[in-house]
C-alpha cells in the first residue's frame, strides 16, 4: 500500500472517529468575520414592534454583512435597547448561510452579533467544495472562522479518485 493511500486511510479514519463521537470542530475559515460592518436587510414585508424593540421581516429575506449573506422565509431582529443598534437575528424556515465557499442549511439559525456567533439547528446541513457534513446543530465562532457540530455527525468526503 503506498504512503499517499495510507495517509488518506489515517484521515479518513480520524473523521470517522470524530463523526462517532458525536462532536468534532470543522476548519471553517471562509466564515471568518467582521461582526462590526453593517447589516443590510431586504424582504417583501416588514412589521416593528415599538414595545419590546423588534422587527420582523418576512419573505425572501436577505441579509448581508461584508461577504456573508443569510437568506429565510422570516428573521425576527432584536435590537439593543441601549445601543439602538442590532443584538440578534433569528431566522427561521429553511435558512441558508453563505461566505465565500462554504454553505449551510439548517431549520434555524440565530446569530449572536456581539458574540460573533451563529447556531444553526435542525437538520444542518454543511457544504465546503465537494465535501459535505450533517447533524443536528452547528455553531459557528465567526471571530475564528470556525465550526463545531453537534449531534449525530455523518461526513461524505471526496477523494481524488471519483
């Protein structure tokens, strides 16, 4: 067997036992981001609420910081009460986070803005090149730029030779 089969065994093994331990963090250097740029947000309808300091946008909401981009049915937007500015997004439907190269699907994400975090849940979904990853919940450090998933972990990984 030459070297070059057995190095991919070990690395194929080594996901196998991470997806098996049911955890594992994943290289998500492409959704490294800048938690400070602005949000751009665009729908088919908007409804605020003065009371609690929300807003909800719904239909083919788009959202846009930098070079990310989150798209869903609906996303509810609470705000800083002291800051005015954005605390958290939560979308919902069948969401889609994109940045630069990798993806990901889930039933629900909820992005933390000042914690530089986003969780996704249900069914996620993690697309980087040809690769593929599922489970049950990922979350996403955006400082770092990288990725935990949760839950039962299943791994499609490409080889050279297909």
């Amino acid at each position: 067997m030459s070297l070059f089969r057995i190095t991919a065994l070990i690395g194929v093994l080594m996901f196998a036992f991470a997806a098996h331990a049911q955890q594992f963090e994943v290289a998500f250097g492409g959704l490294q981001q800048d938690t400070e740029q602005p949000v751009e947000i665009t729908s088919d309808s908007l409804s605020l609420n003065q009371n609690d300091g929300t807003a909800l946008f719904k239909g083919n909401v788009l959202i846009i910081q930098g070079s990310m981009r989150i798209s869903a049915p609906e996303v509810l937007v609470i705000y800083n009460q002291e800051t005015s500015g954005i605390d958290r997004l939560e979308a919902t439907g069948r969401v889609l986070l994109v940045k630069e190269k990798d993806a990901a699907e889930a039933d629900r994400a909820d992005y933390n803005i000042s914690a530089g975090t986003v969780v996704m849940t249900g069914d996620v979904l993690l697309t980087q090149g040809p690769n593929t990853l599922n489970s049950n919940k990922m979350t996403v450090d955006l400082n770092t730029g990288s990725a935990e998933m949760e839950g039962r972990v299943k791994t499609i990984l490409k080889t050279g030779d297909e």
